[in-house]
C-alpha cells in the first residue's frame, strides 16, 4: 500500500468533511449548492485513495486522464452492503 498517496487523501477528505460539518452546523443557509460540491470532493478522495492504494511512485507522476478517471471512480471492489 501505497502509504503516503493514502494518507494524502484521506487528510484531504477528511478536511471537507470537517469544513462540510461545520458549515451545516453553522449555517442556516447551507443548500445543495454547497453539499453538492462539497461531497464531490469527499468522494474524489476517498475514492482515490482507494482505487490508487497500490500505486507505484511511478504511477502516480505518470497519470493520465483514464487513470484518474479510473481513481477517482466509485470502487467497484467494495461491499458496501451484503
């Protein structure tokens, strides 16, 4: 596992997560205009950090546009419900 990569996600998503939080929590205004975006961006990382767990360094500073497609895509190797 790519530790590094993982982390940098994961830190990431969980900085939108905690920015999201607040926002609700303090904004009587908060819509879908901000969530919307907002979750994008949680599940960019999450995803990526994911999908991309097994990276080479190599990998990572030679993406291309289907390879980030592919990392950033929901997984499809997770149960999420059994």
């Amino acid at each position: 596992m790519n530790r590094e990569w993982v982390l940098v996600h994961l830190n990431e998503a969980h900085d939108e997560l905690t920015r999201t939080i607040k926002e609700i929590t303090d904004s009587p205004g908060y819509d879908y205009g901000k969530f919307f975006p907002a979750m994008q961006h949680v599940y960019h990382h999450l995803n990526t950090a994911w999908n991309a767990r097994d990276a080479s360094e190599r990998e990572l500073a030679n993406q291309t546009t289907a390879t980030f497609k592919r990392w950033v895509s929901m997984p499809a190797d997770l149960v999420m419900f059994e």
